[in-house]
C-alpha cells in the first residue's frame, strides 16, 4: 500500500495525472487500471481518473503484485471483421471478456493480446482494446479498438448512442406487446452484491426490445441498447416478470434441459461508424447452434 499526499505541485489537475508524477516507476496504463478496478482511495473514497485534486489530498494506492501481467494465450477468435483500426469479434458463450477476480487466464483479452500486439491501452494492460463487454455466458460481437485515438472515437460513439448494439433473447413468458421501450433506472441490488435491480436511485436505463416470434411458453425477442448497463437486459425483462432463459442470476438457471451453458443472450448485430472512413458499417453473428437447437425444440404458440 501507497501513502501520498498532494502537494501544490500536484493539486488542480486530474486524478490520473498527479498519480503519473508521484509515481514515476507506474505505466499509465496501471494507474488507469488501479483507479478504475477501485485501488486508488482519495481521502479514503474511491474516484473517477476525472477526480480534480486539491492540496493536502491523501491518496492510498494498493498495489497489485507484479505477477498480475496479461498472459498472451493462443486461443481461436472468430473474428467478423478486421483492419488497421479495429477488431469485431464473435465471442462464444462462456468466455470471460477480460480478466477479473478468479479469472486471470483463458479469457478474451488474453486471446486478443496473442492475436495482435497494436490495441489501446486507454483501459489498462488487463482490457487490451476493449471498448464494451459482454457478460461471460452471453455470446455475440464486440469492438476491439487498436489504437487509443480509435478507442476513444469509439468510446464517444457508444455515450452519444451512434454504436447500435442488437441481440436476441429467449424469454420465459408471453409477452404481449409487439414492441416497447423499458425506461427504468438500474443499480447495485443492496440484498446481493452480483446483482444489480432496477432502484429509484440506480443510472437512467433504456432498452427497446420487438417480438419476432411467440413459444407456448417463451417469447423470441429482439432488443436494442440505448444505454449499457452491466446485465440491463437480464434486469430489465427479469423486472417485467419476463426473465431471460436459464439466467442464472435473474432467472431460474438451466431451466431447459437443452441448454447447460447459460442464458439465451446473443449479441447478433452491431452498427457503427468507422473512426477512419467514417461509412456506417454493419456486423452480423451467426445464431449459435445451442440456441438454435433450443429453439427448434420448443413450441410454437
């Protein structure tokens, strides 16, 4: 553990910046990790890379032993799309999209770290490139950004919503209405602290979802993404009383025996703007074979 104090020197400027000049032996890329993985303490809270010091500031910074290094691993990526600026990649169900606490190998970014040494480090050496994620077992496309000045191009698209972001959903139930817009605030669940629910006090939270196809006892829907809240659309139809197939945390888990693996969530369609040549490009992936089967095997209502 660190201990430091803002001096004059280092006051009136950004969270990130004053840590880059009172610890020089630190990459840029670790101190943007510590501060947003929650290790960087500012008068004992927790603050934003953004956070503007003042002097007399006392900052504690936990360091993570130097073992915690992105290992490269020669994993197959099913890669949509690729040139000199980005990466669109069809991440399978069950893959973890970068490294967290228990999940140090054997994930996405360890895979992309392999497949190219050229990818942004705005979001520190453990999310190589990674402009959004998805959940573990939700499968589908993802940006990979290869440079910072992409990435942050990116970044912007998807807080001004000109990145669209498309996915199809299993949902136990019949939903009635053919389309609808869910506007409901999302935040931490206070009674479990995996979970997040739909509060009062939670981030303006907005998806639009359509039926495409109604089950006996499910409904095929397709939802887009204004917002992109961790788990928003497992929490907002889990609210609705329409919880997403074998969702293990909003849902009943495995509750089709044809599906081990997780919810029936894909990401099938992204739409964006190329940071470079600015054409509006669109990007499709497949329907996995498990939900496909899943789907053949229910009834139609």
């Amino acid at each position: 553990m660190r201990h430091l104090l803002i001096s004059e020197s280092e006051a009136n400027i950004r969270l990130d910046k004053a840590l880059n000049m009172l610890c020089s032996d630190l990459s840029r890329s670790q101190i943007s990790f510590y501060i947003k993985e929650g290790k960087v303490l500012v008068n004992g809270v927790s603050q934003k890379p953004s956070y503007i010091t003042r002097e007399g500031d006392e900052i504690d910074l936990e360091e993570v032993e130097k073992e915690a290094t992105l290992e490269k691993e020669d994993i197959d990526l099913d890669i949509i799309y690729e040139d000199d600026d980005i990466i669109i990649v069809n991440k399978p169900q069950g893959m973890v999209t970068h490294p967290g606490v228990g999940n140090n190998k054997h994930t996405l970014a360890n895979a992309l770290a392999y497949h190219s040494s050229s990818l942004s480090d705005i979001n520190g050496e453990f999310r190589p490139g990674i402009v959004h994620r998805l959940d573990k077992d939700t499968s589908g496309l993802l940006c990979i950004a290869k440079n910072d000045a992409v990435h942050m191009f990116l970044s912007k698209e998807l807080a001004d919503h000109t990145m669209k972001r498309t996915y199809l959903a299993l949902v136990r139930g019949n939903i009635k209405e053919n389309k609808a817009k869910i506007d409901l605030p999302i935040g931490k669940d206070k009674k479990s602290p995996m979970k997040y629910a739909v509060t009062r006090d939670g981030k303006p939270s907005v998806t639009y979802f359509e039926v495409l196809k109604r089950y006996k006892t499910h409904t095929l829907i397709k939802c887009e993404l204004e917002t992109g809240r961790t788990h928003q659309i497992r929490v907002h139809l889990s609210y609705l009383g329409y919880p997403v197939e074998s969702d293990p945390l909003y849902g009943e888990k495995n509750a089709l025996p044809l599906n081990p693996n997780g919810q029936c969530l894909h990401a099938f369609q992204l739409e964006l703007v190329h940071p470079k040549s600015k054409e509006v490009m669109t990007f499709r992936a497949p329907i996995p074979q498990y939900f496909l089967d899943i789907l053949s095997n229910l009834e139609e209502f």
